[in-house]
C-alpha cells in the first residue's frame, strides 16, 4: 500500500506570546517518529489528559507543535516486526502515545510494536475507542478490586466521579455483574443516565466529600473506584467497611491526598493504585478480553462521536467538567 506524503491532524503550537492554539491541518508523513509500525487511525477518543496535551499542559507535553491523542484504533500499513503485518487491526495506548509521540488525533501513527495491542475478538475499532483509555482504566480498577476479594455480595461500591469516562464505564460494567453501585456526580441532572447505566443509588459529590476533619466516619463501602482523588478519596478511604478495598486511578479534583492511617490500622482498608499508561502487556491484554466478552456494555448510551474538525470544542468542554460518558473521533471525517 502507497502511504500518502501528508495526512489530516490536530496540531497544538505554541505561540510567541506563549499562548496554545489548536488547528486541523496537513501533517507530513516524515515528521512522524521512527517506529517498528505506522497505523492507518480509524478512530481515537478523547481523555482529559489528551485536553491537557492540547491546551498546552507541560506536565503532560514538552514540546510543541503536537498532535495529542493518547488513544488510537487502526489498521496496520507497515510494519518491520514479524508480531504484526499490514492489516493487522490493532488498538494502540498508554505509554508515551499523544504525550511525546505524535498521536491518535492524527490519520497515522508510528509507533513501537510493543504499544500495539490486536484488536480482541468480537470487538470493532470503533468500539474499542468507545472504552479506550478510560474503560481499559475501569477494568483494570474492576480486576484489582475483584482480586482482593470483592463480589456482588460485599455490599455498596462506590463509584465517584461516575458520568466521567472512567466512572461511567466502571458504573456499567459493576451494575452488568450485579454489584450494589452507588454514583457519586457533582451534575444533578444526571440520575436517570446513571441510573440506566446500573447504579443503584445516587449521591451528590457533596455528600461523597466529608469536610468534619474526623479521621474516620462509619463504614459504608465494600469498594470504591475513585476517579477524581483530592479530598472524596480521602473521604472513601474514611468510609470504606472493615476491609474495604479502594482503588484510585484519577486526580481531576486534586493530586493532594490528607488522610491519616486509621483507615488502614484500624479498620484493615486497602488502597489500590491503578495505572492504565505502564501497566504490563499481560494485564492489559486481560482487561481487553473482559471488555470484549462478559464485560462488554452497551456504549450506545456513553459514547458521543465527533469528527476531527469538531474535535476542539470537546476538548473545551471536557476541561471545564461538561462531557458525559465518552467521546469518539472519527478520523476518516
């Protein structure tokens, strides 16, 4: 297959006055990175870390121009690796994808072989966008807590910032194996989404954030699947029942975390770090298939698709907390 000298992208640039602007633009073939693959991208997705890429956050990028876009589903067009060939349909993410690499908010890829995972059985690109980052993060949250020994029996598991990508999918999946799920949304007007997606019950995120200064309150939650860090999970970790098992895997409140250890020495309280960017290729490779098979869900619900060129106007959105659910980028728009 001839590969075209210049293909569709997002490009973020820095300005002299040290402003970011964001533009869809022709991109060069040959600006791309060396990699053992180049992928035709079908479709991405957008994360708030993908907002931060594009609105200049040198945390997650440091160096601009840049195409962000830390999630991609595609079809292989190259590769000098015997472990895929040209028409390998593969979901690429994690790593350094979109952050320092070029990424998925572009037509092509090139990329490392080991970022390439292909595409599960019974799973379209399109859909594997539909969880992308944030549902292989859901699952892996899922997979820790089921591991430490939670079942639809241990009682109410609390999901916080539950119409997020992460939480929404978390919300799904637990309500679809039949587990007590308790959605904590600072958006009101989203019980009937939530309520459909599986959650039994539904707090406010007022109510998910204690203010008293005790260091323990009474035990409600057989797990938690914390997506926002800052002070709610802190107030998990407060709430969790005698055993409770909290895994945390976002910090879009706060990275700051003021808890004491009573917590853990008194009432035997487990925090489970998540990470979905570094995690090994066996671990990934399971939580794909759960989301391929008896953990799959219903994205019609939670995805909204957008093409590139209307790209810009999630990434706003999402930064001032205004996306539900999950975004999907049509890259042949």
């Amino acid at each position: 297959m001839a590969l075209p000298e210049k293909f569709k992208a997002m490009v973020v640039s820095e300005t002299v006055e040290k402003k970011f602007v964001r533009e869809i633009t022709q991109k060069a073939l040959s600006e791309l990175p060396g990699g053992e693959l180049i992928v035709e991208v079908k479709y991405s997705s957008l994360n708030y870390k993908d907002a931060l890429s594009a609105s200049g956050n040198k945390a997650v990028t440091r160096k601009y121009p840049h195409t962000p876009g830390i999630d991609a589903a595609g079809v292989v067009v190259d590769s000098t690796t015997k472990a895929f060939g040209a028409g390998d349909e593969v979901v690429v993410m994690g790593f350094d994808l979109g952050m320092n690499t070029s990424g998925g908010f572009g037509q092509y890829l090139s990329v490392p072989s080991g970022w390439a995972v292909k595409l599960p059985q019974g799973l379209s690109l399109r859909d594997s966008m539909g969880y992308g980052t944030a549902g292989l993060t859901a699952a892996l949250c899922i997979l820790r807590l089921m591991a430490g020994g939670l079942n639809k029996d241990s009682g109410e598991v609390l999901v916080t910032g539950a119409t997020g990508g992460v939480g929404s999918i978390a919300v799904a999946i637990l309500g679809k194996l039949g587990f007590n799920v308790v959605a904590a949304t600072g958006k009101a007007d989203e019980k009937e989404f939530l309520t459909q997606l599986g959650a039994k019950a539904i707090i406010s995120r007022e109510e998910a954030s204690d203010t008293s200064g005790r260091p323990l309150q009474k035990g409600r939650w057989a797990g938690v699947v914390d997506t926002v860090g800052g002070n709610i999970l802190a107030t998990a970790l407060k709430t969790a029942k005698y055993g409770g098992l909290v895994a945390a895997c976002g910090n879009a409140m706060s990275a700051d975390l003021n808890v004491n250890v009573f917590p853990f020495i008194l009432r035997g309280v487990s925090l489970l770090g998540v990470d979905s960017v570094e995690i090994p290729m066996r671990a990934r490779q399971m939580a794909w298939n759960k989301l391929a098979g008896e953990w799959s869900v219903d994205l019609l619900r939670i995805v909204t698709e957008v093409s590139l060129d209307g790209l810009s106007a999630e990434i706003d959105k999402i930064l001032k907390g205004g996306v539900r659910g999950r975004v999907v980028v049509d890259l042949s728009k």
